[in-house]
C-alpha cells in the first residue's frame, strides 16, 4: 500500500460480541471474552501496517444501562488485562492511553489502566487510545467545563479541541464500525468532523487482520476534500 495512504489514526467500534455469543448458544461474556483477543490482534496488525494511533471503543457512558453481571464482567476483564499482560505492550513497544471520564471507573481499574499509562509512556511503535467511560457528548462537556473553570474562559473551536482528552492525537482518519449497525453511538463526536467511515458486517470476535487490511485498501481510495473543491 502507498504509505502516504496509510490513515495514521484508525478509530473502531468494537460492536457484535453479544450477537456472536448468542449465535453459538453460549453466554455474552464468551462474546467479550473473543473479542479481546481480537482486539489484541487488531493491535498487532495496526502496528503492522504502519497506523500510528489506534483508538478502540471499549466501554460507553451508555454501557452501564447493561446488567450489572456484565458491566462487572466487562470492568474486571479491562482490568486483568491491564494487569495480567503489560508485557504484551511492552514487547511490541505500544503505548496506552486512555479516553473518558475517569471518574466514572471503578478505582481499581483506574489503578491499572495509570499503571499501563505510566510503564508504557515511553513507547514509540503505536499509541493506543482506549476508550473507557467515553462518551462523545460526555468529553466535549468536560472540555468546557475545564475551560470555564480558566481565569477567563475564551470559547471557540481551538479552545474546545485544546480541552480534549488528548488534543495531541490527530483526528481520525478512518472509523471502522464491525457487527453490522451504521452509526457512531456517541464515539469521538467532535474529532468524527471529517473522518471516513467503513462498515464491516462481521461480528468483532471474527474480525481479523485481513479485515483490518481491506478496510485501509478501502480508505486508500478514498477522495478527502475537507469541504474544498475538486
Ligand atoms: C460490543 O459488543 C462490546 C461492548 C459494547 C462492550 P456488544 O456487547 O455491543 O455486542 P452486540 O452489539 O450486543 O452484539
Ligand atoms: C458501541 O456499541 C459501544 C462500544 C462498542 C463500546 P453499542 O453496542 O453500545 O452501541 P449501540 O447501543 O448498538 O448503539
Ligand atoms: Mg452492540
């Protein structure tokens, strides 16, 4: 692939792991369980193919309308990842941050997911964005909340970008939906301006990397014109 076609922020809804687990008669938990370990391939093939921020929807602000059985099981599966294998981060040079309101998360996970922050702040290979509490409403009120609490506070859209989670990650320039449904459901409002989207009808747990790979083939022809015209 032509590198400059490469999207250097790839953003993706992790959508599908209760549908796959239903389809296979088995409990949704078994859905999540599959789709981290898609996850973790995703990761590896973004590193691969050159991407440089990859954001991953993890948890919404809506998620907690779930049962609390499986927001339970969803926030102890974060959390022993981040425990359990920061050494998959570590070998291949990827760094954590994450995205939402913190204040929202049990303190137990907030404890790991600082501690993957901090062990792998140093890494260059790809940064990865995790989105935990996030909610696209929810970040850009946050933003003009810190803005308001400023000396004095000036609004406008540099002011707002500047107050985001991480104003430093570029927008993305690729969002990429699997399980079917075609829409955003709060995911990165404000950085979506001008992202492409793609939709894959493949459940998360099946996504693999070659998915991943026709989704940038896609992007690759895609025609950006930023509201300019050609
Ligand atoms: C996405 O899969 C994972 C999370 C929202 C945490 P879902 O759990 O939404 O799966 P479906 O959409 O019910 O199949
Ligand atoms: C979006 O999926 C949230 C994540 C993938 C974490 P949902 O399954 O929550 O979205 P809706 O409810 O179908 O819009
Ligand atoms: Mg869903």
């Amino acid at each position: 692939m032509n590198e400059n076609r490469v999207p250097s922020h790839v953003a993706i809804i992790m959508d599908g792991n209760g549908r796959w687990a239903k389809a296979r008669g088995l409990p949704r938990t078994e859905g999540h369980q599959k789709g981290l370990e898609a996850a973790k391939r995703i990761v590896l093939a973004a590193r691969k193919e050159g991407v440089k921020f990859l954001s991953l929807y993890t948890f919404s602000t809506e998620n907690w309308k779930r049962t609390t059985q499986e927001v339970g099981f969803l926030m102890s599966l974060i959390r022993v990842h981040l425990t359990k294998e920061l050494d998959f981060y570590r070998e291949n040079e990827i760094r954590i941050v994450h995205s939402g309101d913190r204040a929202g998360l049990p303190g137990e996970v907030i404890i790991e997911l600082d501690k993957a922050i901090e062990d792998t702040k140093h890494h260059h290979a790809l940064t990865v964005n995790l989105a935990i509490n996030y909610g696209g409403r929810d970040e850009i009120v946050r933003s003009v909340q810190r803005l308001c609490r400023t000396d004095s506070p000036h609004i406008d859209e540099n002011a707002i970008q500047q107050s985001l989670d991480h104003p430093e990650i570029p927008d993305p320039d690729l969002i990429i939906r699997t399980g079917g449904e075609m829409r955003l459901s709060n995911f990165l409002l404000w950085q979506s301006a001008y992202s492409e989207l793609y939709f894959s009808p493949k459940y998360w747990p099946d996504f693999m990397p070659e998915d991943f790979h026709a989704a940038l083939a896609d992007y690759a022809h895609r025609e950006r014109r930023f509201g300019a015209a050609h």
